[in-house]
C-alpha cells in the first residue's frame, strides 16, 4: 500500500479535529494579517494601533468623524497614520505641512484618487415674512446657473425635466456625500460587499446619463458650428477637431461625465456655502447690517452686481470669504497616492500610502487666524478695512491641486449673496429658537435644517 503523504495525514486528522482546524484557520488568518502590516518605516507618521484586518475602521465614530480626527492631531501631531483594513492613510494638518506637501513639486510624486463614479440668479416667489426653508430653492436656483452653462437654457423650477434632474443629483449627492461611502470606496474589494450605497449611486448615475444623453443628442442635430451656445456646444466642436486621434480625451463619455461632475459640484460647493451664508446673517445681524450699509453705498437698490463690483466691496468681500472659511464646507479632500517613496518635513510617505489633507486644519490653523473658532470677517480685512488675501485660506486645496470649479463658485457665491443682501433683510422668525450653527456630519459639511424670514428691502 502506497504510503499516504503527509498533507493528506494533517487533513484528515485536522477534519477529525475540528477545534484544531478552526485554531489552525485563525493562526493562517492572523499569520496573513501580519506578514500585511508587517512592513515598518522609519520616520513614518505615528498613529494608533489596529485591530487585526479592521485596521482601526471602529475606532471612528461615523457620526462624529472629523472630531475624532481632532482628537489624533492633538495626540500624534501634523501628521499621523491610520488603516482602514489593509489601506495605510495618512492625515496631514497644519498650513505649513500641507503646503510643502501639495506645493509646485507634487506631480513628481503625487497621483490623485479615483474614487468610484467621480471618474441666472432666480428667486422663487414666497409671501413676504413667512419663515420658510432656504435649501432646496438656493439648490434649484445653482443648478439653473449649471444648466445655463452647459444646456444653453434655463429651466422653469416646475419643469419636469429639471426637477427629475435635480432629484437624482441630490440623491447621487447625498449617498456619494456619505462618510460610509467614501470609507468603503477607500477599503479595496469592500465596495463588493458593501453593495447597497454603491447600487444606489450607480443607478442614480446611470438615470441622469440617459437624460444627459438626450440633451447631448438634441444640441448635435441644432448645434451651429459657427458659435458655440454653451459648454456642450464647445466640447462637440473640440470632439470634431480631434475625430481620429487615439489620445484624445474629447468623446461624448468624457462629456456627459463632466456634465455629471458639474452639476454635483455646484450643488456641493456652491448651494451649501449660501446656506451657511444666510444662517450666519441671521446669526449675526450686525454684521448683516454692515452688508447692507456697503450694498447700498456701492450698488445701491438698482443697479445688479457683477464680479468686478468686489474690488470696491470690501467688507462684503471680507464676509464672503469668512464664510468660507468658517463654514470649513469640505474639511477633507479627496485622497492622493503616494507614486514614490518620499520624505517631507522629517515625515516618511512611502509608496501607495494614501494621503488626505486636512483643510480644516488649516482654516481653523490658531497659528494663522486670530479668531479661528469666530465667525470674524475682520480676518479678512487691513486696519484700513480694506480686503486683504490671507495664505492659509485654502478651501479649495492648494495650487494646481485645487477645486478645478473655484473660479465659478467664487464668482456665483459673490453674485448670489450680494444680490440677495441686497434686495432681502433675513432674520430668525418670531418664537423659533436660535438656530444651530455645528453641522451636520458627511463628508462635506452642511447646516442642520433651518427656516427664516426674508423681508424686502
């Protein structure tokens, strides 16, 4: 009888020992577990330790996240470490770190993050002094901005179309917003098990594809090439310069992917900024009062605003840009991958690390802000109360690596807000109590539900 080998005898006595199987499945799991997290740095950013597989995913409160993160910037310093399962995260803080990190030399070796399926002033008609809720009509009214840009058209808000297009954003909007969401876009393979939140954006996406699709298909069939209506038009006429080569990255994809991207962007950005800026006002009426006072010497009651008004505008200027940066609307930016090895401020980054910045570490940096834990617009302004820059103003991220929308939502911010200061006094309605001034918790920061009255002017 030919001898049985041994493998086949460790086997089958492991299957008649059940108990020393499963012993024997967990050492493997905790033997693979280790030779993962095995690899040590030195310099590299300290942080707290893991449990085995999880990594220290339950040691963050989802509904409370960026003050946990607070809370490890305090212990570990501007820069610390976490894993989320086997994905090593690096948090950086701090104006200074953030800036050599992001700075001029970061193409050499810095990749951003594919996070899956991120590949005309209106105002609505409300009976004056009824407390009301600004959200959804400060939503409506940036997406009709959006349209104008890219559809050449704006959408009556009882527009089927349009409020079929604005309830599939907000729902993308919300899910994608989700810090479960990004956490399990972040953890590799966990998108497969987690299906629920990613079904949802898919098929969000997929539904304002097909409604982008058809808009696309309307501008080829009445498009002038001679003149160019809006950002569809532009894109078309650069697909047809390009037909042919390989490398181009002009294709219709490619279009109804940014035509996608503009439109949660501006709801994202934009939307929510006006909303902590009418909540501030009726938080600070005095402030609100110096508004008005600047509107009215400079625009007076009649004349619109336009972008070039805020070189003259200095306070409504300095207000606009505090409102930014209090409202700290995206704390943390989408993460980078490290391409290569490489050493900043005495910090070792290594290869495939991914790297978040922390901007709210930055607008609220107490080195850099007198008051950063004030709504103060005086940040903003000189002793002459002039509008004056500030470097650690960075809501956007930094450089080349900034919000490739900044420019838009500054000007739409600017447009929106003054026009609306202009025209409205907004207050907290009469027996309602002062409303919250924290937010809610998602990735990107948003007030807690709130109503106020608006009274013409």
């Amino acid at each position: 009888m030919q001898e049985v080998p041994w493998l086949w005898t460790l086997i089958i006595f492991c299957w008649n020992n059940f108990t020393i199987l499963i012993v024997f499945l967990i050492l493997f799991v905790l033997l693979l577990d280790h030779v993962k997290r095995r690899t040590s740095w030195s310099h590299y950013p300290p942080g707290p330790s893991g449990l085995p597989f999880l990594g220290n995913l339950l040691q963050f409160d989802i509904n409370n996240i960026f003050e946990d993160i607070e809370q490890k910037r305090k212990e570990f310093g501007a820069a610390f470490s976490v894993q989320l399962g086997w994905t090593n995260i690096v948090v950086l803080n701090g104006y200074e770190l953030i800036r050599e990190t992001f700075g001029p030399k970061s193409d050499v070796y810095l990749d951003r993050l594919l996070i899956p399926f991120l590949h005309t002033l209106g105002y609505a008609r409300k009976k004056e002094g009824n407390p009301f809720n600004p959200q959804i009509l400060l939503a409506n009214a940036v997406n009709n901005v959006i349209c104008i840009l890219t559809f050449g058209e704006r959408f009556n808000y009882s527009d089927e179309k349009f409020l079929k297009l604005m309830q599939l954003t907000d729902e993308l909007l919300k899910t994608v917003n989700s810090i479960l969401f990004q956490v399990v876009s972040m953890i590799p393979g966990m998108s497969y098990i987690s299906r629920g939140p990613h079904c949802k954006v898919v098929k969000c996406y997929q539904e304002i594809q097909v409604m982008l699709r058809e808009i696309v298909n309307e501008h080829k069939d009445s498009r002038d090439p001679a003149f160019a209506r809006d950002f569809i038009d532009a894109f078309l006429e650069e697909t047809e310069k390009t037909k042919g080569d390989p490398d181009t990255s002009f294709n219709e994809d490619n279009l109804l992917i940014l035509n996608v991207e503009l439109f949660i962007g501006g709801t994202l950005s934009t939307a929510a900024t006006l909303q902590w800026g009418l909540l501030f006002m009726v938080l600070y009426p005095d402030i609100q009062k110096k508004v008005h006072k600047e509107i009215d010497m400079v625009l007076g009651r009649n004349k619109w605003p336009i972008t070039e008004n805020q070189a003259n505008m200095h306070y409504t200027n300095a207000v606009v840009h505090e409102i930014h940066r209090y409202a700290d609307i995206t704390p943390l930016t989408i993460p980078y991958l490290m391409r290569k090895d490489t050493e900043i401020l005495g910090f070792f980054l290594p290869k495939k690390t991914l790297v978040v910045p922390n901007l709210s570490s930055v607008l609220k940096d107490e080195t850099m802000w007198e008051k950063p834990f004030q709504f103060y617009p005086e940040h903003f302004l000189d002793a002459d109360g002039h509008f004056v820059k500030q470097e650690a103003f960075l809501p956007f991220s930094l450089g080349h690596r900034t919000c490739p929308g900044e420019q838009l939502t500054r000007m739409e911010i600017f447009i929106f807000f003054t026009s609306l200061l202009q025209n409205f006094t907004f207050c907290i309605p009469d027996g309602q109590p002062r409303p919250q001034e924290d937010s809610e918790y998602n990735l990107a920061r948003f007030p807690h539900a709130f109503e106020i009255c608006a009274i013409s002017r």
